[in-house]
C-alpha cells in the first residue's frame, strides 16, 4: 500500500510519483509487501555520512540506516543496540559484547572491526568530524575477537554509553570505510596506499599531519552519497534539494518491521507541506508551524503527535565583537525579550520558558534557577551602564523558516526600544549553519538539542574553551572557572557530584550569557490518519518509523 500517493496540492502544482528519481539497484532486495511511505521535511539533510554534519535533518536519514551500539528509548534510558551486553571493567575500560548475526546493507557480516573502524574514522582529523569531542576521551579500541570490543578511556568518563547511543556514532561498515579513505586518497593526488595511510595515522607526527591536511576535504565523498549500515532501511538514491528514498532491508536483525518505500522529501514552505499532508501526498510531516496545530489536530483525517523535547532555542552574541563584550548588553538584551508573549504570540503556546542553557528534559537541569524575566526598564538600566549606551546598529541572522522570520522581526521590533537597530538576514537552512559556523556574525538565533538527554552534551561543546573548533562553540566564549565545573561534571561518577558541577556550570553561564536562552521545545509532527499508524515522535525529534502499519 502506498500511504501518501501523489496528488495535486492546493497550489495547484502537480507533483508526480517520480519526483526526478530513478530507483536504482539494491544489493539486497527490498522488502516486498512492506508499507510505502511518504515523509515531508522542512529542511534538507546535510549530509548521511554521520562524520560531517551533526543536525536533525541528517539525524532523522541516518537513524533509519544505521545501528548504534547501545538504544536509548523514549526515557533516554540505555538499552541493547548492536552491543547485547557492556560492563565497565574499571574507571576507564568497557566492554562491550556484540550482537551476532547482524549483517550490513551490501550483505557483509558485522563484526567487532567494524566498530573499531568506525570510532577510529570519528577520531581521526582528516575527517575533521563535527562530533569528535563526543569521543576526543578514547585513547584505545581493540577488537577482543569477532564480536568483543574493548573500549579504554583517558579518564573516567560518565556519559560515555549516552554518546555512544548518538546517531553520528552509527556504525559503519569497514569495508566503506576503507573505501572512501582509498577515494580521498586518489582525490588528493597521493601515491600512498591506505596501509600506508593507517600506518601514518597509528605513528602520527608531521608527515601524517601534511597528508591528512590534503585529504580532509576529500573525506565523505564516497562514503556521503553510498551510505552502507545495519538499520532496518537501506539507501536507494537521493535527488539534491527534492528528496532521499530509502527502502526496508530484509535481512534487518529484528523482525516485525512492515516498510517498503519510504520517500522523504524537503518541502521547505508550511503551507505547501501542510496541503500535501491534508491532501494525502504525504503521510507524515515532521513540522507543523504553530498556528495551524490545532487545525491539524482536529481535522477528521489529521493528528498531531507531541512531544516534550530536549531542546533549548537561544540567541547568541559573538563576545569578541565589541558590541557584545560588555556582558552589560548582553544582559540587557536578554532581559528586553517578552519570552512569554513570543510563546504566546508567535508559537500559539508551544514552548516552555527558558530558564537555563540547557532544557528541564535533560539530567542535571537545575530547576531551582528562576526563569529569565521580561524587564525593559531593567533592560534600560543595563544598557546605560555599557560600553554601548548610545545603542549600536548589528545583524540578526536566521534560517529561513515562517516562525524564525516571526521571531526575528519581534527581537528586530523590541530591541529598538534599547537603541538597538537590528537587520535581518535570511539563510537557508545549510547555507546558515556553515555561516553560524564561521564566527563572524552579531547575533544569531538556532537552537540546540541535547539528544543524548546529558548535560555534558547540552554544555561541554556549547561554551567549553576547547570546543570553538567547530564543535559549538560558535560565540567564541571562554570562561577558565566554567571549564573546570564542566570537566568535573564528566569526569565524576557520582550521580550528585556530577549535579553539583552542572549546576554550578548553569549559574556561571547565566551571569555571563554568552547566549540567552529563549525558549524549550515542545515539538510536534503532523500525521495523516488514513494513511499511517503507530508512528512514534522521540524527545530529540526523530519520526520513528519502527511500529509503522498501514491503518486497518
């Protein structure tokens, strides 16, 4: 059954079943009486090679094509993946016992290898992976035998099973690796055979240093476009800027699973995605912009599945600007912010006042900060004790959504009242975050979402010193005193110690407010109810697809 058959949308434009793709040949054959599905995104996936890019877009691709050693489930609670058992031998050594049986998408057995190679690629820097600081901590992965794995840390790490459920730690299959390793080496020009290669990066040194400085940019460009994993679907094809079809993989480990087809596409505009799903050309979307949840939800053929998420919206300032040096504006401006009217006004309710960096859903969220209050003349008096009295003119950069744009033009609107002359700039959603990255904006607004439910992840690569290479850090804020509350909080193994750091680390960052927080999620996807049941919404916002039937 095809749930989300192509039909004319209220825009009248015709979209065919095709949609520019031809289905190409599998390795292994799709499951035959399995369920068609028809997915619209607001944003395009970045990229499927779980190393280069780190944003729910890709997340939502690449949870359905690879496997992580350990689950967790809807309570972020740790559960078995590919790992069956793990135990933690001592302060800095784990092992894990893999699952047998398990084969990947070109039909090649899974094996503790495989695992090896994977965490190995995540460290090296030719990859210059977006997640490195995820495992920066390991200093040795030995494959015990075909399905034993040691993994040996540098210190104690606490939240290590929690970022090994991440789904950039998705594992890979060896053989592409090696693969495109082998491509990267041919793209530079380099007569250096990949023994060679791995020889060099086990010694390290300069001439390891020189080559991987040559092959970094050519790294993922096999292995981005021909995804090889373990997860119940398999890739078939993408066509950039429409879609990424997928198909269900006969020889997945866990039976039960009834996909066939599953076609996502990017339908960036609200209204068209919204019609498509009314319509039936599309049988999930994994956005709803606020106004039109109840219209959804109340529909005779439409719901709304909700959701409390992990994620915390912020505006950030770049503290190396000297517009925002002064923590004075910074204040001020996060004080000039009506969080409840914007919840209000611009998201119909849908979000939780921020109260710390990091949500009321993640551990170690310290409820006993009050949150952020609205005060424009305590506002005022801030920005006339700063370097910036007399107000300055800066830029307001967002990724071009209806809401964003709303959002936007409010701040634009009430920091005007602070002499603040805000200009907007609207970005595609990729185009904005390789901008975000780049450390040259003003301001910006995105939102982060802790998706391993720990608060190392939400607040060590957000604002430790060590994490402006790319990690999160994108503000450029170092603060040596919040460095060592979050070094103690991943380090202690004591469920109260490790509160206590975090706690202090929110206190710290509340007073310096290298970011402001704005708002926590409350998320929610839209589902056609004659075409699809038993979709799921996880807390980091992943359309799980795992007890999908087509409605009786």
């Amino acid at each position: 059954m095809r749930l989300g058959k192509m039909m004319l949308t209220s825009l009248g434009v015709m979209l065919t079943a095709s949609l520019g793709y031809s289905m190409a040949t599998s390795s292994v054959d799709a499951q035959e009486d399995g369920v068609d599905l028809d997915i619209g995104l607001l944003n395009e996936p970045v990229s499927m090679d779980p190393h280069t890019a780190n944003d729910i877009p890709s997340a939502q691709i690449r949870t359905q094509l690879y496997d992580t050693l350990v689950k967790q489930d809807f309570d972020m609670e740790i559960g078995e993946g590919l790992a069956t058992d793990w135990e933690q031998v001592d302060d800095n050594t784990w092992s894990f016992t893999l699952r047998e049986g398990v084969t990947f998408h070109d039909g090649s057995d899974f094996t503790a290898e495989d695992v090896e190679a994977t965490l190995e690629r995540i460290l090296d820097p030719s990859s210059a992976s977006s997640v490195r600081f995820m495992f920066e901590m390991i200093t040795d992965i030995e494959s015990v035998d075909e399905h034993t794995l040691e993994i040996t840390t540098e210190y104690p790490f606490a939240p290590l099973l929690s970022n090994l459920s991440h789904n950039t730690a998705g594992i890979l299959s060896k053989d592409t690796i090696d693969e495109d390793y082998q491509n990267a080496l041919d793209e530079a020009g380099l007569d250096i055979t990949l023994d060679e290669y791995y020889e060099m990066r086990d010694e390290g040194g300069d001439e390891f240093d020189d080559v991987s400085a040559q092959i970094t940019e050519f790294i993922g460009n096999h292995l981005a476009p021909n995804p090889v994993g373990t997860g119940h679907l398999q890739f078939v094809s993408r066509t950039p800027g429409d879609n990424i079809v997928l198909e269900g993989f006969d020889d997945y480990y866990e039976e039960g699973r009834e996909l066939g087809t599953v076609t996502y596409r990017v339908i960036p505009e609200n209204q068209a995605r919204l019609a498509e799903l009314e319509t039936g050309g599309i049988a999930i979307s994994d956005s709803v912009d606020p106004v039109n949840m109840e219209r959804v939800r109340n529909a005779d053929n439409m719901d709304i599945i909700d959701q409390e998420g992990l994620s915390m919206t912020y505006l950030a300032f770049n503290v190396e600007n000297e517009l925002f040096a002064d923590v004075n504006v910074r204040k001020a401006i996060s004080h000039a912010l009506d969080r409840e009217g914007m919840i209000d006004g611009l998201l119909d309710g849908r979000g939780i006042h921020g109260s710390t960096h990091i949500a009321r859903t993640v551990n170690f969220h310290d409820e006993s900060f009050e949150e952020i209050e609205y005060d424009m003349e305590l506002a005022q008096e801030y920005m006339a004790e700063s370097d910036q009295a007399d107000g300055f003119s800066a830029t307001l950069w967002v990724s071009n959504s209806d809401t964003n744009r709303d959002l936007a033009q409010y701040m634009q609107e009430t920091l005007g009242e602070l002499k603040i002359d805000i200009t907007i700039e609207e970005y595609e959603f990729g185009t904005f975050l390789d901008m975000a990255n780049s450390g040259t904006h003003d301001m910006f607004m995105l939102q982060w979402i802790t998706v391993t439910g720990d608060a190392d992840y939400g607040l060590y690569p957000m604002f430790h010193t060590d994490s402006q290479d790319g990690s999160g850090n994108r503000w450029l804020y170092s603060n040596p005193e919040l460095d060592t509350e979050l070094e103690g909080g991943r380090q202690a193994q004591d469920e109260e110690e490790r509160a206590a750091f975090y706690s202090e680390a929110q206190r710290i960052l509340l007073e310096d407010l290298p970011i402001t927080p704005l708002y926590y999620s409350e998320l929610g996807i839209g589902i056609n109810t004659d075409l699809v049941s038993g979709v799921e919404l996880d807390p980091v916002g992943i359309i799980r697809l795992e007890n999908v039937t087509a409605p009786e």
